[in-house]
C-alpha cells in the first residue's frame, strides 16, 4: 500500500469546512486535482460522481464511489474508473481510496487529506513511489492551502 497523507489546521470550525469538503459542487475551489465534480446519483455513501481535472497536461476523469460519509468526521471515496484525454487511464494501481478527515478543535479544523493506493504489481508500484508520490504530496500541501484560504476571514 502505498499512503500520501498530508495535515494541516485551519482556522474555521469543523461545520463550516464539511460544508465546503462534502459539497461536490465547491471541489473546484480548494481540491487541487478537480476542475468539476459531476454527482451521477445517490447521495451520502454509495453516491456516485465524476471528477473531471487534469493529471500534468492531460485531461483526466475519475469515476468516484462514495465509501464513507460521517458528516463533519470523514469522507472516503474509491476511484471505479480512469481516464486521461477520454481514454483509459494505465492501470498502475489495483484500487484507489482517497480520505478527507476532519478533527475538530474549539474554533479551528484538522484536516488529513490521504491517498491510498494498491499497486497493481511490485514494479508499478516501484514506479508510484518514485515518480507520482512527490506530485501528489504537492498537490495535496495545495488544495490545504486554498482550503485555508477559503475559511480564512
């Protein structure tokens, strides 16, 4: 398994940032790899959606199922399906969770963003560790930023 996780608190209560983080509508505002999220039905856990942004230069899509839904606690979802530029997407990992934790604290938020990924084989997985963790990290050290960003009066 391979965790990307990265923290950090911002300065708003823990409703007012589930308000933000469950909202697919507002991902575009702070979640550095989303564009726009489509919501395909359902609601709360087995929700279905897809997340339209760009992975580097290409066009990426991510079919999402929703796989924990604890408001103002966690939001967890599965990657059902890639692509890049409207194609398959190389299959390095065998499954994708992605997890939004929030631990309120008085007046300000912790969030944990993290990324868990199975690789689908020992070298992809070599390949995952040295070339997609580093760009990951930043992209999740970025949606933190302009999440705190958002809430900050």
């Amino acid at each position: 398994m391979i965790e990307v996780m990265r923290e950090a608190t911002v300065p708003a209560g823990v409703d007012e940032v589930w308000a933000i983080v469950a909202d697919p509508s507002r991902a575009q505002e702070w979640f550095d790899f989303a564009d726009r999220t489509e919501v395909l039905s359902g609601e709360g856990v087995g929700q279905k959606r897809t997340q339209h942004g760009h992975w580097g230069r290409r066009k990426s899509e991510v079919d999402q199922e929703i796989i924990a839904w604890e408001p103002g606690r966690l939001l967890a979802w599965q990657h059902t399906a890639e692509r890049l530029d409207g194609k398959p997407a190389p299959r390095f990992a065998a499954s994708t969770e992605f997890r939004i934790e929030l631990s309120p604290s008085g007046d300000t938020t912790t969030v944990r963003l993290r990324s868990l990924q199975e690789p689908a084989g020992a070298v992809k997985g070599w390949l995952m560790k040295r070339l997609g963790t580093k760009d990951i990290e930043r992209a999740l050290d970025r949606s933190l930023s302009r999440l705190t960003d958002l809430v900050t009066p």
